[in-house]
C-alpha cells in the first residue's frame, strides 16, 4: 500500500515538472541573489498649481520669476528665462518698456529715465494704432538682448539671448498716451537673419499676453512677407513650427494665396502662358475664366516659399498635376468655394499704404532674384510642428 502511494506522488510530481515552463525551471535553478538594502525615498514635495497658457495647456514653471510689470500691466510668466540670479529672488521683475532695463524694485522703475531715444532703430512700417521699427541686433545690443530675455518668459523654445548681432529685430509699438505718458507701448516683435542659407525671412516671434487677440501676430507675419517681397525673393518661418506657429501660418498662407489668385488679371495670366502656350496647346477644354499660373510664380508674387505655396494648394484642393509639372488651374467660382468652405479671412491684417519701406532702400536686398522653377517645386512642406 505505502510502495502504490510513493509511486503516484512520484508520477505526480514528475507531470507537473513536465508541465513547468522552460523560463519557470531556469529561474528555479538560478542562485538566488543576495538581498538588497531598502533604498530610502524622500517624500515627494508637493506640486504647486501647475500655470497655463491662454489655451489652457500646462507651461513650466518660470522659476523665481512669477510677473513682469511692465507698461501698466502685471503679466503671469510662463517659462523660465536666464535672468542673472539676484533679479528673481522678490518673484517679481518690472521692466522699463522703452529700453526693456529690467530692474528688482517698483521704486527703481519709477525712478528710472531712458538716455536713449525712443523708439530705436527705423520705421518700416504706421498704420492709425500701431508702428514697427527695424533696429539692428548689432548696433543696439543690449536692448535687443533685453527684448530677447523678456520673451524667453513666454516662449519654450527660444534659445538665443546674447548672440544676436546677426540678427534684425522689427519692434512692435502700439499707440498710447495711458502707460506713464509714454506715446508708445511695447507689444512684440519678430526678428530674422540678416543672412539666412535657408531662406527664413523670420526666427521668432512674440506678442506679449495683454495684446494678443487682436490680431499683432498676423500682422506681424504680414510684414515679415512685405519686406521679402520688396527684396523680391521668396520666405519663409524658421523650422520647426510650434503647433500654434504653424496654424498661424497655414491661416496666412490661405489668404495670401487665395487673395492673390482672386486679384492677378487676366493679362498677368496671359503672360505666365506665354512660356506655358504648351499647356494650351492640349486637347483640355479650358474655360475662358480659368487661370493657369505656374508654382514659381505665385511664390514671387506672395513671397511665399514654393515648398509652402504646393502646401497650401494642396491642402485646399486646388493642386493639378498635369504633364509632368505642378500647376494650378482654377475658376473664380472654385475660389470662391474654398473661401467659403475652410473660411478663409480675406481682409489682410496689415494696411496696404502702411509700408515705409520701399524696394531701394531695404536693408538687405537679395544679391538677385529667386530663380525658381516649377519643376523643381515637387518638394513638400516640412511645415508639422512660433508664437
């Protein structure tokens, strides 16, 4: 009886070996690891309330900084920006805005008297509210890095703060007589390289918080266009594109584009097909109110980098591939569709006569003008991710 009771727990024991897995049987053989000692963790510290961005997403604590006062008003920071140590300590930065001084007290602020006139550089550019100014990154230093730092405070990516003598800086003033009797109050600026291999006619962009929604970052877009188009060359935003920049631009792309294809004549057409009379030569039945432009052009009159033109178009809808080139071939009727469709704002935000400069005396005028053609323009946007 004890002999038949061994035998089954022995045939027992051997099948649930056999039903072990192999990774099981490896483990149990396996000498076992000599015990390790506790590791301590400190407790975790308790996360203040996280600051937002006016579109409600989380933005990271802009160290010791918490406000800058500066025209009048008290703005929430965002990010932090390398102010030296001893100006964060009250949480607390009051900044003179028309040489951008940041200073620790209020008392200091209001002491405070600019030597250096106001506003530096030259306008380019005054319409009834506002007025931008080009002021050179080399010739006036030190304000341009204050303006850089300052806006390190509401920018994540900005990364240049002292070097930017290479750089032009286009200041945006807006009218005031309210903010300590001063005629004009900071808002923003945009800056661009004075030499760009890529042809990025802009690096960064700000629009400070109590004057944003009311349109100073379109229109600031607008003239960084402008002053391409009086170089009569092509441009575009510095890569890569923050969400928000890029919804900027595809906004601004539509309309200029739309715009301009709703407002070239006929003649104008005539005159691109006089190099295309290939194209009118095919059995295509094309409408007398259709208008056939090549890529290379409608960058030359927008000013917009073919790569974002073929973009564009081909987000509306209104891209053709035909014979081997891109081209676009569109009625009035099919303009007017898309505008309506994707509502696409037609009125441009910067006043047409506002522009001061003109083509002879741009600050640097490209050495000659863009030789594009359509067939090299099948390249896409890289235009996925500014202020």
């Amino acid at each position: 009886m004890g002999d038949k009771k061994r035998a089954a727990t022995s045939k027992k024991t051997l099948r649930k070996v056999g039903d072990t897995k192999k990774a099981d049987v490896q483990k149990c053989t396996k000498p076992a690891a000599a015990p390790k000692e506790p590791v301590l963790k400190a407790k975790p510290k308790q996360k203040a309330p996280e600051s937002r961005c006016a579109d409600g997403t989380a933005v990271e604590e802009a160290a010791e900084i918490r406000r800058v006062i500066i025209g009048g008003y008290s703005i929430a920071t965002w990010y932090a920006s390398p102010y030296p140590d001893e100006y964060k300590q009250g949480g607390d930065l009051y900044i003179c805005q028309r040489c951008l001084k940041y200073m620790r007290y209020r008392h200091t602020l209001e002491d405070h008297r600019c030597a250096d006139p106001f506003p530096r550089g030259r306008p380019i550019y005054e319409d009834t509210s506002t007025v931008l100014h080009e002021v050179d990154g080399k010739e006036y230093a030190l304000y341009c890095q204050n303006m850089c730092l300052l806006s390190k405070l509401f920018l994540d990516q900005k990364t240049i703060y002292y070097d930017i003598g290479n750089f032009l800086f286009y200041v945006l003033l807006v009218k005031s007589t309210e903010s300590n009797g001063s005629q004009y109050s900071f808002a923003g600026y945009f800056s661009k390289e004075k030499t760009s291999v890529d042809r990025n006619n802009l690096a960064c962009i700000l629009v400070l918080p109590p004057y944003r929604g009311q349109s100073y970052g379109q229109l600031l877009i607008e003239i960084s266009y402008e002053l391409t188009k009086i170089e009569q060359t092509t441009g575009g935003p510095e890569q890569p594109l923050s969400s928000q920049g890029f919804h900027s631009y595809r906004s601004y792309w539509r309309r200029a584009i739309v715009q301009t294809l709703l407002g070239e004549s006929i003649s104008a057409a005539t005159h691109v097909l006089h190099n295309e009379c290939a194209l009118r030569g095919h059995s295509h039945d094309w409408e007398r109110n259709q208008r056939i432009f090549s890529l290379s052009r409608l960058a030359l009159l927008t000013g917009i980098r073919i790569e974002d033109v073929l973009f564009t178009l081909d987000d509306l809808g209104l891209l053709e591939f035909w014979l081997g080139r891109h081209i676009v071939c569109i009625a009035d009727e099919t303009l007017h569709r898309v505008v309506a469709e994707h509502r696409i704002n037609l009125n441009l935000r910067a006043d047409p006569t506002g522009m001061i400069l003109g083509r002879d005396d741009c600050h640097q005028a490209s050495d000659s003008s863009m030789d594009v053609d359509s067939d090299d323009s099948g390249s896409s946007s890289d235009s996925d991710d500014s202020e």
